[in-house]
C-alpha cells in the first residue's frame, strides 16, 4: 500500500459555511478511519485561531502537521496528547524518547535515579491535580502558575521540593514545544519560589573530637571507619556504598564508581576517576572490613549489608550517623535538625578542613568536584598533589581524631618527600 495517500479531504458545506474533514487511512493496511474535523485537529495542535477553513492547501497543511505530532493515524505518540500521560511518560526512563535521544548523543548525561526520584514526586504530588482529558495543547502559564500554588497552599513540600517538580513539568513541556507538540508561543517562564534551603551545618573541631572518640568505642565498625573515610577524603555516600576491596592500596584509594537504588554501579559524579590519599592504618582496617564479609563475592564490597552481603541501603550511613550523634549526648535532636548536619557534613568538613594547605584546584579535584579542564591538570600534578594532600590530612584531620596511631608510614613518608622539596625549592 506504499502508494496510497495518508488522507483524503472532503468538504462540507452547512448554514453557508464550510467544513473541511479529513478521513485517515492505516499507513499499512490503507483501510480508512474515522472522519476528523480539520479545525478540531487545528485546536489539538495549539492553535488558538477561531476562523473557518476555507482553503483546501491550509487544511492540508493542518492535517499533515497532525500526521507529524501523532495527533491521528497509527503513530505510538497518540498518548502523549494528554498533559498528564505525556509528562508521566516522559520522565519514564524505559520509555522516555528524550532519555533515550539524551543518551545516544551524549552517553550518561542522564541519571536513572535523578529521572525516577522526579517521576515520584510528580506522580505523588502533581500529577493527581491535573484532569486526565487535559489536552497538551490546553496548558496555559496561568494553569502552571494554579499547580504551583496548590502545592504551596498544600504545606506538604517545602519550597525547594516544589521548585523541583515545576521545573521538571517545564523541562517536558520544552521538550513538548521542541518537537511542535504544543504551540512555541506558550510562556514557559515561571518564578520560583523562595528557597529558605538551610546551609548544611558542620561540626566544631571540639564536636568532632569528642563525637570520633565516642564512635569509636560505641558504633559498629562500618559506621566507625565510613565516618573517617568520609572525614578524610570527602567521599561522598553513594562511592562508599560501591567500594570493593580491589579499590583500596596501601595509601591511596582508587574510586571509580558510586551506587544508586535505580542505576546501580555507575560512574562517580562527574565521571572521572579518582585517586584519593587515606593513611594506611584506614586502609588497612578498610581490608580488613571487606574480609570479614561472610557472604563472599566477585565483588568484594566493604561496606557490605548484614542481608547477604551486598550492597548497603541508600539511606544507610545517614541515618546511623545521626543515631550514633544522638546517642553520643554532644548535640540534641532539635540542633542537630537546625543546624541540618547530617552524614554528607563529613565531607563538608573534609573541604574545610583542608582548604588552605591544598592548591585549590587540587583540593576540587581530591573532593570530586571539577571540571574536564582541572581533570586535565590534575593529570600532569598528580604525584606531587597527593603528597601534599596527604600532608594536609596528617596536620589538619589526624590530630583532631584523637588516634593512637602506631604506625604513620604514609605521614612520615610524606613529610620527610615534603621537606626534601621544600629544601629543594629554597
């Protein structure tokens, strides 16, 4: 049927006005479909014309725009023409045609659990408020503007959280208006609201001595060493969910991967590969960690889960950081909620701490948080930018731990490297 023309016009004349329908045919099979109104069709594209067809060439052209956005005919993107499914399909990341255009032209530009946390909250909060038979075509900026006002009138979402689902309704829309779904004239510029986010908090040095000397005695060992490790090389929680022992040497520690609930393993934000200073007592009590691990794998985790040995919750090392700050009497609930310190503190601290003693370029690079440029750089400093990481830990972390520290090969090892340049230098 390859030669059978996709529609045929007719035109009806009522009352002294025409009517232009249009019959549909099976792009296949050639059997006709039911009969469409060509200013019905005009409307479902966005149109907000009100005067009659009267051309033939106008209504063809408003029927082959049909054809193209899969407003008619046998085309999958028929369901999209409702506000509702078509924002729910779009942050669907099996079904999703923009994560799957995403990800070809640039692989793991797109996260998994950034799309399914998005698609929760919008089928949670926003979603339920729009009327299933609302046309794609019919959103208004004023009916975005009544969306975000029941959620503010709600109470149940703060102010960011909101400000994240409008946003994510609007990156859909953009995506809607990119393909000529919906009409470009439609204004997708709304305010956000005030986003009261509290600064995350961080412990006083005096907070965090007491609180190391405390975990030390009293939390499980997992807890215990992920605190240090977060402390010392500001790893952040879902790197420590994927380290295996293979990523552990004798001073350093590789880290090549993070874990998410969705994604699984998958790179660490930012995508590059990491090579952090740890002081060898750490690493090795991280070895041994990962030995004890009953449930032995191909993957030998050190932070493994007591169910199974594999891979802990995502919420893990929060909530037994801020159980463990609890029970150790130096801050109260009520402060430990106003001045939002939680686990990911650690690696504030770490920034903080090292800040000053570490090129800050080094330091970003160290931390995770860089750019391809700096990437570059670091390649070409890396030995001598360790060792002054190295450093920065062993004068500005150690001493606040309160550790007995027996052996310091990597400290004295460094220091002795350090003052040999500084000599050099001078």
């Amino acid at each position: 049927m390859a030669g059978v023309a996709p529609f045929t016009l007719c035109r009806i004349t009522r009352a002294e006005r025409t009517y232009f329908y249009a019959l549909f045919r099976d792009p296949e099979t050639g059997k006709r479909g039911s009969k469409k109104s060509v200013e019905a069709l005009r409307q479902a594209l966005g149109s907000h014309e009100q005067h009659p067809i009267r051309r033939r060439d106008e209504a063809i052209r408003i029927c082959q725009q049909a054809l193209e956005a899969g407003i008619v005919g046998n085309n999958k993107k028929k369901d999209l023409l409702y506000f509702r499914s078509y924002v729910e399909n779009f942050f669907s990341w099996e079904q999703s045609e923009y994560v799957q255009r995403r990800l070809a032209l640039d692989p793991g530009s797109l996260s998994k659990d950034y799309f399914t946390t998005r698609k929760s909250l919008l089928v949670n909060h926003v979603l339920p408020k729009i009327h299933t038979d609302l046309l794609l075509s019919k959103v208004t900026l004023s009916l975005l503007e009544d969306l975000q006002m029941q959620l503010v009138m709600e109470k149940r979402l703060s102010n960011a959280t909101i400000n994240v689902c409008i946003r994510a309704v609007v990156t859909a829309l953009r995506e809607a208006q990119r393909k000529g779904l919906i009409s470009s004239a439609l204004v997708l510029k709304l305010n956000m609201l005030r986003d009261n986010h509290t600064p995350r908090g961080i412990l006083s040095e005096e907070e965090l001595t007491r609180f190391i000397a405390w975990a030390q005695t009293h939390c499980e060992k997992h807890v215990y060493l992920a605190c240090l490790l977060s402390l010392l090389t500001g790893m952040r929680s879902g790197e420590l969910r994927a380290l295996s022992k293979v990523n552990i040497k004798d001073d350093m520690i590789i880290i090549d991967h993070a874990y998410a609930d969705c994604a699984g393993l998958k790179p660490p934000k930012g995508k590059k590969t990491r090579y952090v200073p740890c002081p060898s007592f750490l690493c090795t009590e991280l070895k041994e960690l990962a030995s004890r691990n009953p449930y032995q794998s191909e993957i030998s985790l050190v932070f493994w889960s007591k169910r199974g040995g594999a891979y802990v919750s995502s919420h893990y090392f929060s909530t037994k950081f801020t159980q463990a700050l609890k029970q150790s009497n130096i801050l109260k609930e009520e402060e430990i909620l106003s001045r939002n310190i939680s686990f990911h503190s650690l690696r504030h601290m770490a920034n903080t701490l090292l800040r000053g003693s570490v090129d800050e370029h080094i330091l970003r690079m160290t931390i995770g948080h860089s750019s391809e440029q700096l990437s570059d750089l670091y390649t070409h400093l890396s030995n001598r930018a360790l060792k002054s990481v190295a450093l920065a830990q062993s004068n500005n972390i150690i001493p606040l731990l309160g550790l007995d520290l027996t052996e310091k090969p990597i400290f004295e090892h460094v220091q002795k490297e350090q003052r040999e340049t500084d000599d050099g230098e001078a």
